[in-house]
C-alpha cells in the first residue's frame, strides 16, 4: 500500500507538527531510534521519506496501527485516500421524480480527488 500511494505520501503527510511519531512510538509502531531519525530530519519531506521507509519494514498489524494513529492525528483524509474510502460529506439533498442530486464536499481537492461519491458510485446523480 505505500509502494502504491508512495508520492501522495511523500507530499501530503504531516510527520512534524501532528504528533504522529510519537503515536507511533507510543504504540510500539516504530522504535525510539526510528522515531529519533525521522523526527531529526531538518524538512518535512525527509522526514516522511524517512517515515515511509520505516513502514514499509513493519507487518501488517504495525501498518494497521499506523493507519489508526493517521486518525488520531488529524489525518484521517490521508487514510481514507491510500485505502481507498470514500466517506463524501453530504451537504444537501434534492429529489426530484426519483432522482436524488447529491451535493458534497470535497475533502481532498489538494490531490484533485472528486468526493461527490456516494456508496461507490462516481456521480452526482443517483436513481432511488
């Protein structure tokens, strides 16, 4: 998974100023050396270099971890994008003759991801 989404990783997680590292380290995702390092790197991209170089040596109970230490931290929109949720935020609804037109928001517009998704389907318009 990080193989996959590696450059929106590289761009889009927040490892310096969330507090991610030390949940990670709290959680016994990463230890106090690996934490030390990335935390030492002097720009935010290195240090999510850095980071991402660490998980991809984790098992799969390790990563899981890390996916809910991206929630705690304030970074839920990065989990939803590498494993491929799509929550939407509906702001209104109109129905009209068995149609429903569904307006949201979009949670990501920094990667140019749509999110006027609703249950998996890609547009706006939806037939009850």
């Amino acid at each position: 998974m990080i193989r996959e989404h590696f450059v929106f990783l590289l761009e889009t997680l927040d490892v310096k100023f969330t507090g991610l590292v030390g949940r990670l380290y709290a959680g016994h995702v990463v230890s106090a050396d690996e934490a030390e390092d990335v935390s030492a790197e002097a720009t935010l991209f290195r240090a999510n270099e850095k980071l991402l170089s660490v998980l991809s040596r984790k098992s799969p109970q390790q990563f899981q971890l890390f996916l809910d230490a991206l929630d705690d931290c304030g970074q839920r929109h990065v989990r939803d994008v590498i494993t491929d949720r799509r929550p939407g935020k509906v702001v209104s609804v109109f129905t009209h003759v068995g149609v429903a037109t569904v307006i949201c928001v979009c949670v990501c517009a920094r990667v140019g991801l749509c999110r006027n998704t609703l249950l998996g389907m890609s547009h706006t318009v939806l037939r009850l």
